[in-house]
C-alpha cells in the first residue's frame, strides 16, 4: 500500500506540497467571517499563503456533514493532486449524544458499555463528516487539582489499559474502510501529561524511567496494541525534553520498540513550544527536533512549513524523512477509503436521523446510572414516590451537566433534575425546585427561596458542584472544594434538621469538607452527559441500583494530593491503630488514608464475601492458581457488584505498591441470590520493571485481596516457584 501511495502521489510532489500535508489548520481558516467553530488553545495568525492552505492536510474542528462536504469539494477542486482532507476533532465522550466525561465511565467498571459510547460517538461524528477523534485520553492522574482529570479514567494503570482498549474497539472497530460509520482514533498524551507538577496544566513533569514504564505507559500501550491510528504528543517534557521534541520517547520507544507505524500527532502548537520550553532557539530548530522524533503532523503553527525546507537544503534533514511522514498520512486516508470516497460517511440526510437520536440517548442514561457513585447513605435514600422533596442548588435545574469537552452537545437539551424527578414522583408538585445559590454567590433571596422550598419538605436534596469550566483543559484549581457560597447553602439547610441529600455535580473527586460530613447521603453524579437527569432521578427514586465504584481516591484534604491506593509502604508505615509514635510516617493533623478510596461505591442493598480460597498456596510460572469468593446479596434489592481482585509482591528487588488491580468481575445478583466468583492469577500478573528495567516476576511471597473496594478486601497469600 505505501509503494503504491509513494508512486502514484508522493514522488510527483513538490517538497512544499509534501511538507503542507504534514500540516493542520483549525476550522477558522474555513469558515466564513463570524462563523467560527469554538476551538481550544492560542489562536495565533500563521501568515501561510493560499498555496499552502490548498496543499494542507487535516482540518481540526469542522463538524456538519454539509459543511465538511463544501469544504472538501472547494479543497478538492484546488488541490493539484486531488488529495483528500483529514477532518479531525475532539470527539472526547460524546458528538451530539454527550456521555457521562471519562472520569465517571471509569467508575462505571463496564469496558463494554464504553466501547459502545464510543461507538456511538464515532457514528455519530463520522455521519458529520468526521473521520479522527482526539480520544480517548489515557493519562494516569493522581492529583484531582488537575483539571484534565475529568478526561482520564482514573489513577490506575491496569484499570486505564482496560478502557483504552475498549474506547479504540468503539471508535475504529474492525474496518475502517468498509465501516464508514468509524473513526479513527487518536490516543493521548504521550506521555505522563497527568503527572503535570501541582496538578497545573501544562506543568513540568519529572520522573524516573522505571516509574514511567510501570504505571504511566502501560494504558497508552494498551491502545497501540488495539490498534490505534495515532498517538498525540503531551506538552510536558519527559526526563527534561519536550515531548514533542523527545526521540527517545517517541522514536526509539514508540515506533521501534512498540512497533507503531501510525501517525503522530503535535498537540496544539506544541511544536513552537519546544521554544518556550527551552529546548529550542528558534522555531526552525523546534522543526529540526520535532521531525527528527517523528511527529508527523504540525497541529497550528508553520513551523514545519516555513522552516522544513530550509533544512532539507542545508542537508540537516533528509527528505526521506519526511517522504515517510507523507506516507504514514496518506496511508491513513487510503485505510479510510477517502481517495475512492472523498465525502467518505457524510450525509446531511442521515445526520439527522441518528445524531441525537433517541437510542444513543438512552444508551447515555444507562451510562451514566452505572457511573454515578453512592458515597454515603444513612437511610435517606432512595426517595419514596409521596415524599414532599425540596430540591435545591445551582444544578437544580441546569443543564450544565455535560462537562468541558461537550464540544456539539447542548445544555439546553441536556435532560435536567428537577424536571426527571418530578416525572417520578408521585405528584409532580411534591418537588419543589430553588435555585438556593449559584455556583459561587449567594443573595439573601436566594437563601430566603431556599428556606421557602424547604420548610414543608420531607427531605431536602441538594444540587451542588463546580461549573463545567472550573475543570477540562486549563481547569486547574489550588482549592479543591465547593465553592465558599454552596458550602453556606449546605450548612443553612442542614440547620434545619430535615434528612438531607447531596448530589454532587463536578469534573474531578472534591475535597468533601462542608459536604460529606453534613449531609444524610451523598451521590456522585460527576457530569453525566445528556440524559443525566434522568438517570439521577432513576438513581434517586430506586427505580435503578447504585453500582458505580470509585476509579479515583476521593482525597480527605488537599494536603494529601497525590493520593492515591496503590501507593508503595515506607520504612516507618503508619499502623493501623494509634501508638502515640510520633516518628512514623503520617501527618499531624490529617489521616495518611484518603476519605474514600479506590473501587469505593455503595448500594441500596448490601454484599457479603465468604469464603475465600486459593487452589494451591504455591505456584510455577507454567502453572496457574485459581482464586474464589463467594458474593452473596444480603439485602433487599437486586442490585451489581464490582468484585475487585489485588495482589502485593510481599518482598520484591525494588519496593511494590501495597495493593495493585489485577482483575475485576461484575455479577448481578437478586436479593439473597449468592455467585461464586473466580479470578485465575497466572505469572504474567506479577511481573513487573525491575531496576535494570526488564520485566520478569520474582520469586516468593505474595499476598492477594478479594472484596468490594481497595480497602475492604478479604486477604490470602501464596508463594511463586521458579
């Protein structure tokens, strides 16, 4: 395919030509005056000729099957080759059918109910006239100061590998030539962008090649294993070198050890930041580092084109060089079928049938009922239909519940709260809605509307949590808790000593001060995407069962940030009852543990475990043991478990965390109904980078946990034979 593509495109280009390919303009530069797409990052004036932008090769940022269509045919009809754009987008959870943000399907533990809103999300975009999405975002996160967080599914590795496979399976599926309602996706940040300094985006980050290997890079792998199209560059340096301008990283590691061929992608200006970085005097030698490491597209700035081809005539880059980027983007656009069918899934007709339709809706309500988490319940919750309900709070009635990479969903058709729990209820005028505050300001009306909506009401629920652009992309914040004017509305309606619920609306696991200690229950509802009022009123009312699990320690104070349960043991641990030891490793004034850890997450019925038992307490790496629980439901309503399976390497050449996710299961058991769950633990799950960074497993001890949460397990242990 790629002789064919060299022959018949790439030998009869012009150097500028093949070097335009390689770069990327936003929608701005194909629109019409004032009707600019809403787009992230410095919009910068390039200064690039018409004959550049007729040669360019991707467009970020269009959407709308008739726009793309113009696009491409005025493109077309001016191209000298006739070579197609690639239109690509944040397609991040969700086109037009937005889905719960990918922190909160990481907390749905269901690889196949994500696979298939990605699914959903590219046929959605591809139907548009989209053909790459900028997902999924793989990024192992630890500090919920970070607002990029809400992209991530979580804090552990094994969990994320999980996701970044189902999330590419959703988007490409098996053929994307043939299967037109696919996209190809992008995989991101490569690497480490969520360990970003104090959580402040764009920040430094610093880290031995070991760590990196063991907990940062195995998602992104995970993903270029699926088979993933593209890799997009982190803004962050990796062992003090740009990203974007880093060979080792993405030369020697990603395309000759992993074995990458697709293309990689710059974030937005990322390769004229090489600059700012300080790895780079100028952009022609951020150009020289950027196509010696192999990025092969330039997302929104000439560095590329005004500086290439003065450095293939001092001979300081060889043509070939970028001969082989050309390919690896015409490659892609042939796999895509786009030079038979330039126009390739675009239909304004079917457009308007399936974006938005009613069965990707509802595939958003199940999505985001299995993702919200039930934090605490001392009885309240669910609502009975005749209970009087004050619901109270900013988010109310919002439709800001899509979260900051909604980039074509709708707020105002966002299904809201209070309109979805009246539908339940017995008598629509039992809920009483009061807006109570905003989302940082509180008025005297405000509180007067409140105490007015409460004073009748069986229960209070509150609808609290940050506004949609308090997290996503440069969403970083230092205070990590509600804002102060919410805090006040919590405390004024505890004083009244009704029951009171809370639903937490939000990007990133909150310091829960002023919430979680005041109120009779707690729901974590994040941003649940379209349909999330309907679903929270499902969840809410009892007509579904909370089974989310925390993909995300939620932290006890921001003091402890990063916080995380895979975290290793010191010399001086801290015991787990109180010895008056001073000189152990602790803080004087907080808990070491966070308020809630990993795999946390309530129900309306409750589990028991019984029984855990190993089926040899030793085992050879060619001879795998069995691991079995018996999962009872002891309540009174069918509900789901996630069963969740850990192991520590007791004694190991370089120190192993405490606990690490190997394996998780789901059953779905009915009141009194018990499952025998069985995990099968082989040698493979114990290996681990060694400090000479190979990979092999030790000899020895080890201990595996079973149970409902990181931190409420059953423990047994066994011993590795070489």
């Amino acid at each position: 395919m790629t002789e064919h593509l060299y022959h018949k495109y790439v030998k009869h280009m012009t150097l500028e030509e093949k070097i335009a390919q390689l770069l990327q303009l936003a929608a701005p530069f194909y629109d019409e005056p004032g009707d600019h797409s809403e787009i992230t990052g410095p919009m910068e004036e390039l200064g690039i000729g018409s004959e550049t932008k007729l040669a360019a090769g991707s467009v970020l940022g269009i959407a709308g099957a008739e726009k793309m269509m113009a696009v491409q045919k005025e493109h077309l009809k001016n191209n000298r080759h006739g070579i197609p754009l690639l239109f690509m987008a944040d397609i991040v959870h969700g086109f037009k059918t937005i889905f719960p943000i990918p922190l909160a399907i990481g907390c749905s533990w269901n690889p196949e109910l994500a696979e298939q809103s990605a699914e959903i999300a590219a046929r959605e975009a591809a139907v548009s006239g989209l053909h790459v999405t900028f997902a999924p975002m793989v990024d192992l996160v630890r500090d919920a100061r970070w607002g990029r967080v809400m992209e991530s599914t979580g804090e552990d590795p094994y969990l994320n590998s999980v996701f970044a496979k189902a999330f590419v399976q959703g988007f490409q599926g098996d053929d994307l030539r043939n299967d037109v309602s696919r996209v190809a996706a992008c995989v991101k940040h490569f690497a480490a962008y969520g360990l970003a300094e104090g959580g402040r985006d764009y920040n430094s980050v610093d880290l031995s090649e070991r760590q990196l290997r063991e907990y940062y890079l195995p998602a992104y792998k995970a993903a270029v294993d699926a088979g993933v199209e593209m890799v997009m560059t982190s803004f962050n340096i990796v062992d003090g070198i740009p990203a974007t301008g880093n060979s080792k990283l993405l030369r020697s590691l990603l395309r000759e050890e992993w074995g990458f061929e697709g293309i990689v992608i710059s974030d937005w200006a990322a390769i004229k930041e090489i600059i700012a970085h300080g790895a780079a005097e100028d952009e022609k030698e951020a150009a020289f580092k950027a196509i010696w490491s192999g990025v092969d597209i330039d997302m929104m700035t000439t560095s590329y084109v005004n500086h290439l081809p003065e450095l293939v005539a001092e001979g300081l880059v060889d043509e070939a060089l970028i001969d082989e980027a050309v390919l690896r983007i015409l490659k892609l656009k042939e796999k895509l079928g786009l030079f038979e069918n330039p126009m390739r899934g675009a239909d304004p007709v079917l457009e308007r049938e399936i974006v938005f339709s009613a069965e990707h809706r509802q595939v958003s309500r199940k999505l985001a009922e299995k993702s919200s988490v039930l934090l605490k319940n001392e009885g309240v919750l669910p609502l009975a239909p005749e209970q009087r309900v004050a619901l109270i709070g900013p988010f109310a009635n919002s439709g800001d519940i899509l979260g900051w990479w909604s980039w074509t969903g709708s707020k105002e058709t966002a299904v809201k709260l209070g309109e979805s729990m009246r539908i339940l209820s017995e008598n629509p005028g039992n809920v009483i809605i009061a807006e109570g505050s905003g989302i940082d300001s509180i008025s005297e009306s405000q509180r007067n509307e409140a105490l007015k909506a409460a004073a009748d009401a069986d229960v209070i629920v509150l609808a609290v949590g940050e506004s949609s652009e308090m997290s996503g992309e440069g969403g970083s914040r230092s205070n990590i808790k509600l804002p102060q004017a919410q805090l006040e509305l919590i405390e004024l309606m505890k004083g009244l000593g009704k029951p009171l619920a809370v639903v937490l609306f939000n990007g990133r696991p909150l310091d829960l001060h002023g919430v979680y200690d005041l109120a009779n229950a707690v729901l974590e509802a994040w941003f649940p995407g379209s349909e999330g009022g309907a679903a929270l009123a499902d969840l809410l009312y009892g007509k579904v069962n909370p089974s989310g699990k925390l993909s995300m320690s939620v932290p006890y104070s921001v003091g402890q940030i990063p916080v995380y349960y895979n975290s290793f043991s010191t010399g001086r641990p801290k015991p787990e009852e109180e010895t008056g030891n001073r000189y152990i490793s602790q803080y004087l004034d907080i808990p070491n543990e966070p308020l809630l850890p990993f795999g946390f997450g309530l129900s309306y019925t409750d589990f028991s475990y019984d029984g855990l038992t190993l089926s040899a307490e030793t085992m050879k790496a060619d001879q795998p043991i069995e691991a079995k629980v018996t999962v009872t439901n002891t309540g009174k309503m069918a509900g789901t478990e996630t069963v969740q399976l850990y192991i520590r390497d007791v004694s190991a050449e370089v120190v192993r965390p405490v606990k690490e996710l190997k394996g998780f299961k789901q059953v779905e058991l009915a009141p009194g109904e018990s499952s025998e769950v069985v995990f099968r633990i082989d040698e493979s799950m114990l290996r681990y980078h060694h400090s000479d960074l190979s990979v092999s497993s030790d000899r020895g001890q080890f201990s595996l946990f079973i149970g409902a949460s990181s931190k409420d397990v059953q423990a047994a242990s066994f011993r590795l034979l070489k």
